[in-house]
C-alpha cells in the first residue's frame, strides 16, 4: 500500500492525544469497545499499520533526531518492570501495561513473567472492567458521564458538515448511526480509534493484558485489587470540555485508517520499552495554540490519576509481594510513579 510522505497535520495531533486517552484510561477502551460490539458484528483480521517513527527517520531525520533527545531526557522512560523495595517488606513490583490483545503486548518479558508468578498480591488499575455487569452498571449508576441525557444528541453537538462523515465511518463499522445517536463524542471516538482488528479480537474472546494478569491470577488463587473505580476512570475524561471530545471524533474519523499506523507505533514503542519516547511524540505533533488543552489533558489523565494511584498502592507496597499493573504511560516523568513512589520514600529499581 502506497502511502504519502508522513506529516503531522491537525487530524493526527488530535487522534494522537484521544488514542492517548484510550491507553491510559483503561475503562474507556473497554467500555468503547463493548458498546461497539454490541452493534456491530467483528470479523478476527489482522492488524495492520506502518511504524510512523521509522517513517519519521527516513524522511525527516532532524524531527526523528530531536524526538530520540527529547525521550532520552524522560526519567524513568525505558523500562516497562520496576521493582520496589522497603526495608524489612518483601519486595514489590510495578509493571507498565497497554490495554490491548496484541501479542506483543500480552506476552510478557520474562522478567516480567517471573515477578508476576512470585507476587501473592495483583493489583490493577480497576478490577472493575472484570465483571461486565460491573462495567454495564456503571452506565446505568452515571449515563450522564457517557450518554446525552438532556434531548441532546450526537449529532446536534456536531457541526452540520461532519454528520455524513460520522454516518458513513459508522455505516462501514455496521453501526447504525440511530443506534449511537445518545453517545458522547468521546465514547464513540475512543470506540471508531481502536482498530477493527483489536475489536475482533476482544470480540473473539481473547483478554487485554491487564485483564488477562487479573483473571490468571485468580485462576491461581491470588488476591486481586483495584487501584481505581470504573466511575472515576470515566469522571476523568468526561470532565475535560466538549469541544475538546468533539474535536477527537472528528479527527479520529479524519484520519481513517491511519489510526492503524498510530497503534502500530505504540506498540512498537511499548515492545521495545521505550515508553518515554510516546510523550515527546505527542508533544511534538501538538500545534502551539492547542498547548493549554494538552496542559489539561496530562493534568486530569495523568498527573492527578497518578497521585490516586501512588496513594492506593502503598498499602499494598507496605505489605509486600505486590505485581502492580498499571497502563504503561503512568509511569515515567517526573510526576510518574516510579518518581512518586521514590519521594515517597520507597526505592525502586529499572528491572530486565
């Protein structure tokens, strides 16, 4: 497949950060995606997409060499498996997961493999997204944060000149666009930004990662624990501004199947460890005026879901023994976990 020579326009900025939203938070990519199987029926396809980074490097070098010195200045950027350590505590281990079935993310380094056998404890982002009901209750506790409520719909909130594109991008999803018309920008954007293959697969049966750590070791008999509620994963992302949801749909079905190579560049990042490279990434793509929405956007999904999770982990780092799972993009920064955990107190080493 010829594609044209790569550049970073609006469309891709946009579909960067809400593709972003949806391996971070990890009810959004589930629950998008059990809305959208229960419209449509998936066919199991292979995924498909070209490494955007390998593209960068042959046609704009000095791009691809400002991205690799910008991602070598990410703290704690390129290890997935940490161990953390307190005096007199077994010691604990904290793991960067994406929310995906892809196989290069499902099977887990060894060392990764080793720590999580170890662990008496696995803890999650929320086991929450274990239980269906759970999750389909959710909808039920807070419409508001998913669905129009108030007569308003999909459609209305949209400008007029958009409305064909979602009904056709809809249409070739086997979605009827009547059956989506109470959705939120958001939830249908995070639903069309996952690959049709990844959906299959989930449709198929085969679990995310973190779904798959959670149900194993349960098979196994360990303990599993959450570290968040569905709720407020969802209270996150509902609470940045519409515009800004509306915004990601749009470019989300602008830029079609190129959202293939977006996935494709992330998991190629994620298999390689080089999680500090995908923030650079999207800082770069980002236009300057768009600089405070993106502030807003790593404040509420990042940084403030950091400081829960770093204060629902300790319990469980105190008491030792501890795999903790959490979607990959948490980790590294300076107001990343590992940084979080370390000012608090806790030493915590890169593992391989």
């Amino acid at each position: 497949m010829n594609r044209p020579p790569f550049s970073f326009d609006v469309a891709a900025r946009l579909a960067l950060r809400l593709l972003a939203a949806a391996n971070v938070l990890l009810a959004l990519g589930l629950l998008a995606t059990l809305l959208l199987i229960s419209q449509a029926r998936a066919e199991v396809a292979a995924c498909t997409g070209t490494d955007l980074l390998a593209q960068i490097e042959a046609e704009d070098p000095d791009t691809f060499a400002r991205l690799r010195a910008e991602a070598s200045a990410v703290s704690n950027g390129s290890n997935l498996l940490w161990k953390v350590e307190k005096p007199g505590v077994e010691p604990s281990w904290l793991f960067g997961t994406m929310h995906l079935t892809d196989p290069r993310v499902t099977d887990l380094p060894d060392a990764a493999r080793s720590a999580y056998h170890g662990a008496r404890t696995v803890v999650i982002e929320t086991t929450d997204i274990l239980d269906q009901a759970k999750m389909m209750a959710a909808m039920v506790e807070r419409p508001d944060l998913m669905m129009y409520t108030d007569g308003t719909t999909l459609t209305s909130s949209l400008p007029a000149d958009k409305v064909r594109i979602i009904e056709d991008a809809l249409a070739a999803r086997g979605v009827p666009p009547a059956s989506v018309s109470k959705m939120k920008p958001w939830m249908l954007a995070a639903a069309l930004a996952i690959p049709a293959c990844e959906t299959a697969r989930q449709a198929a049966g085969l679990r995310i990662l973190d779904v798959k750590l959670a149900q194993d070791a349960r098979t196994d008999g360990k303990p599993v624990e959450g570290l968040e509620t569905m709720i407020g994963q969802l209270e996150a992302m509902a609470s940045l501004p519409l515009e800004f949801h509306i915004d990601g749909l749009i470019a989300t079905l602008d830029l079609g199947d190129r959202m293939a190579d977006i996935f494709e560049t992330m998991v190629i990042l994620y298999h390689r460890e080089e999680i500090g490279m995908i923030w650079p990434l999207f800082r770069a793509v980002l236009p300057e005026e768009d600089a405070s929405g993106y502030e807003a956007f790593e404040t509420v999904m990042i940084d403030t879901r950091n400081e829960t999770m770093r204060r629902n982990a300790m319990p469980f780092l105190d008491a030792g023994g501890a795999f903790i799972a959490v979607g990959a993009l948490h980790l590294p920064g300076e107001r990343g976990l590992v940084a979080m955990l370390r000012a608090s107190g806790y030493a915590v080493s890169p593992m391989r």
